[in-house]
C-alpha cells in the first residue's frame, strides 16, 4: 500500500508512528469524522473519502476494551479533555499505537459541537503495561460483563492514587 510503504514497522508494536507526527482527527458529537489530516491517512491507510461521514470506530481495533471507550465518552461528554494510549486498526489489518489527546470542541455559547483528537508517538516502554491492563479488561468484557470491566479499571485507577489523566501522562513520560 502506497500510504504506508514508508512507515516503519516493529513485530511487536505494529506500525511505528514516527516521534513528529500528529495524527489529527475531528468528529461532530456522535463521533462521525468531520476532518482528517495527511498523517491520519497515512498511518490509517485509509483515503480521506473512505474516512470523511464514518464513525471515528472505523479504526477500533479488537484488543481494544470497550470500557475505555465509555470513559472517554464520559470525560469528553461532560467538556473535559482525556488522555489514553490506543491501539488503532488500519485499512489493511495492520495495527498502531498511539497516546491520544481528546478534547471538546465548543461554540461561542461554550456549547460542545463536536470532538478533536491529536495523536501522537506512544512510549514503547508503556505499551507493555497497557496491554497487559486491556488484556484483562477485553478478557472481562468477552464475557459480556461491562461492569466487571468497569470495575477493574476504576480499580486500576484507584489503586494508584492518582487521577486518569495522570497515570496516563506518567505513563507517556517513563
């Protein structure tokens, strides 16, 4: 595939999203993409007519737990931003790590009118730590219990005293 003949390429890790690249999208409130930029199609290996009026879950990838997304959701939802290492889908089956940025977008009324998110170079050091998180979160969630997984995450956060945001972010800078 021409789009991702010169993106570097790990076993483990997937597709390795180089450390200047930014992989921006926009969504209006139901997460219907609105806008993305080159280096989203380039990791995603989609084109842009492919993306544009799809849910941003286009590139969802199966290892990731569903719970993560409901807190996103929630923290976006109520105008907050959030933090979060995703592993991404492409086109063609291959997989990318990114650490996300998600924040509302507002109107001169400070109404939310949709989401934009920023991508970046995950660090690889953390990935090994989220994976095994998720892995026991999709391992709950398998079994159709969201709340069990749910549970396991803000028992995750919980245990480390400290606020989503900032494990993540501490997580980012290991």
């Amino acid at each position: 595939m021409s789009h991702t003949a010169h993106i570097r390429k790990d076993l483990r890790f997937g597709l390795l999203v180089e450390p200047n690249i930014l992989i921006t999208s926009k969504t209006d409130l139901q997460g219907i993409i609105t806008y993305c930029n080159r280096d989203f199609l380039t990791y995603s290996g989609y084109t842009e007519s492919e993306l544009l009026n799809q849910p941003h879950n286009i590139i969802r990838h199966k290892d990731m737990p569903r719970c993560v997304f409901k807190m996103l959701w929630e923290y976006i939802q109520s105008g907050r931003e959030i933090f979060a290492f995703v592993k991404n889908l492409t086109k063609n089956k291959d997989f990318y790590w990114v650490f996300a940025n998600v924040t509302p977008s507002f109107d001169e009324h400070n109404n939310i009118i949709g989401y934009y998110s920023v991508r970046r170079a995950p660090n690889l050091n953390a990935i090994p730590i989220i994976e095994d998180l998720y892995t026991k979160l999709c391992a709950l969630e398998t079994d159709n219990n969201m709340q069990q997984s749910i549970k396991a995450l803000n028992d995750f956060i919980t245990q480390s005293n400290k606020q989503y945001n900032q494990i993540i972010c501490e997580l980012q800078n290991l």
